[in-house]
C-alpha cells in the first residue's frame, strides 16, 4: 500500500517556508506522509495581486512583526539566530531552478541548506559560486546540478510549476495541499495538512 | 500577587477573531494570564495601508482558502458549522462602541454573542434589534448599553483605541499584546503570546 501524499509548495526567499523546511521530514515520517518537495516562485503571483514586491516590505507594520515572529519561531524550533537577509526577499530564482532540476531525492537537503545560507549566515542565495557550493556541501555534482538547471526545460518546469500554483490557488508560501486538492496555507498549518492527508490516504 | 496581563485586540468583522474570543478564556485561566479585552476597528489601519475592504476580499484565492480554513477550523474548535456572512465583512461599528461602553465584566459575554450570531447564524450585527437582543441574552440592560454606546465619550474611547492599535504596531486581528508590548498577531498564536505573557509575569 502507498503512503498518503502532500506536496509541499515553497518559495526560496519566504522565511516561513524554511521553517516548514526545517519541520516537515519528522512530521510526515510521524504521520506516515510521503512529501512531494516543488519549488516554485512567488514573485509572478504577487505581481498579478498587483504587489511589486513582498508584502512584508510593502506594508512596514505587518514586515516588522513578521521579522519578530520569525526571531521567536527560530527560538522555538531550535533554530540558531535568525539573520534578515540584505536586500529582503533575496531573488529566488537560481536556487529554484536548480532545485527543480535536481533529483527527487536530492531536493530537501539542498533545499534547507539553501535556507540555512540565507537566514542563518544572511549568504546572497542569487549568487552562483554560493549554490555551487551549496550543491558540493549536500553531496551532489555541483557542475552538472548547475548545468542541469540553465537547460530549456528546466526554466519550463518551474514556469509550469508556477502556473499550476495558481491554478491550484496558490497564493502564498509554502503551501501544503493534498491529493484531493485541499489546501493548507502557512507553517502553522503543517501539521493539519498532514493529519488531513494521513485521513485521506 | 497580581496575574500577569494580556491585551486581546479583536474586531467584531474578524473572523480568526472570533476563533480567539471562543478559545482565550480557557487558555487563560489555564495559563493564570488576566485578559483585557480590546475591542478595535481594523477599517482605518486598512484605509491607511491603502485597502478599501478585507484583504480577503481584495484578493480572492486568499479569502477562499481563508473560508475554507475556517470551515476546518470550526469543526476543530467544537463550533457549529460556519455561515458567511453576507455582505462580508460586516460593519462592526456599532457593536465596537456597544463592547467598549460595557463593564469590563459583561464584555466577554456580548462578544461571544455577536459573533456566534454573525458567523454561526449570519445575523447582521450592523443591525439595532440584534445588537439590542444580544445584551439582553447576555444579562446587560440593553437600552442602557445602546444608549451608553452613543456617548460621545465612547466613541472617543473607541478611536483612542483605533489609534493606540495602529500606534502600537498592530495590522490585523486579533492581536495579543503582553505587558512589555510583545505583539503576537492571529489566532495561532494565541497559545504563544499567553506563554509569553506569564514569562514576563
């Protein structure tokens, strides 16, 4: 019999996204959920809400506590200290292609230790040599991964990957959603959508 | 001894507010933390972010998963299945002056009121008769209360409270605030702020 399934959208420069990051592989093993990793991009769907860049910029008040939460969920979680990455959000497409590109199996240890370069060691997730070594640091080969990740479709993925984000109603990160479609936005809503896939599967 | 404090900031239009105002009177006495219930208008804070209505209506794949949330929310919580109220939100003027005129005793008591009738029974809770049914049902001298709510030292009150929210960083409801000004937003932290409330304490 085959596990339950969730998918677990996430943008690279949305911090709650690294905490569902950071969380998700001993929930699902617990609830016995197989997670399907899908990176995706934000930056498209906030531009057609008419956003030109993260809400937690454009309104200061909901930004501010946002980086405050984020400061005590790291507590919590058992995280190191948050580091606010310079400029915020850090441009996230790069690190989605190449994780895209990657093999299944190969995504959640490079997806977290992308994360963990931009908001714990505040690293510029846009910049080549950084994935690279990010890839080299997760035990994979960092020249094909990068090759891999500039090929036609790959960027055809992800555009892909975007789009059925939308038309899944996507309209933050990360999102969870089951295999009859019902969506969990938010890191506060990982453990619902698990126990509601484990009830669907 | 006295108990450490914390301030519940909640808009009657809210729906999440309302999850918090079913759910923070256990919580509290769980946690010995003394709750002063705020009640507030969000209207202006989204007027001055340069939104004419509720972000959930301002951006629809947001407002549909945030009923569908809420639907899944209601059946966890033990709550009676939601209805939405029609037109969404609400105009809560009325019933913030009523609850901000009333004794800090009979406060918690109306607000559960009207917001069970406005998302368990979708009563429009703009409307006098309601408003007026709901402090008889909750024990308070209706007519004093109605005509108490009109007191041009209530409405002041009420817009004191409108701007010492915005002052104190608050964007969306509910808030939850402790002592040292630690501001916690939405219900899923509830949890959270009360433990902080009675670290400080």
């Amino acid at each position: 019999m085959s596990k339950p399934k969730l998918t677990f959208w996430y943008e690279f420069a949305s911090p709650y996204s690294w905490l569902a990051a950071e969380r998700i592989e001993a929930l699902a093993a617990a609830a016995g959920v197989e997670i399907d990793w899908r990176p995706f991009l934000l930056g498209p769907i906030f531009v057609a809400q008419g956003w030109t860049t993260s809400p937690f910029n454009l309104y200061p008040a909901k930004g501010n506590n946002m980086w405050r939460d984020m400061e005590r969920l790291c507590a919590r979680t058992g995280l190191p200290p948050l580091t606010r990455p310079d400029p915020f959000p850090q441009n996230s497409l790069l690190a989605a292609r190449v994780a895209t590109a990657l093999p299944d199996a190969s995504r959640p240890a490079f997806t977290r230790a992308v994360y963990r370069a931009e908001f714990t060691h505040k690293q510029p997730i846009a910049d080549r040599t950084v994935i690279a070594r990010l890839l080299r640091d997760s035990g994979v080969d960092a020249d094909a991964a990068m090759a891999a990740a500039e090929l036609p479709e790959t960027k055809a993925a992800l555009r892909n990957a975007i789009e059925q984000a939308r038309s899944l109603g996507i309209y933050g990160a990360p999102s969870f959603i089951t295999a009859s479609g019902e969506l969990f936005w938010g890191n506060d809503r990982l453990e619902q959508a698990l126990a509601w896939a484990r009830e669907e599967g």
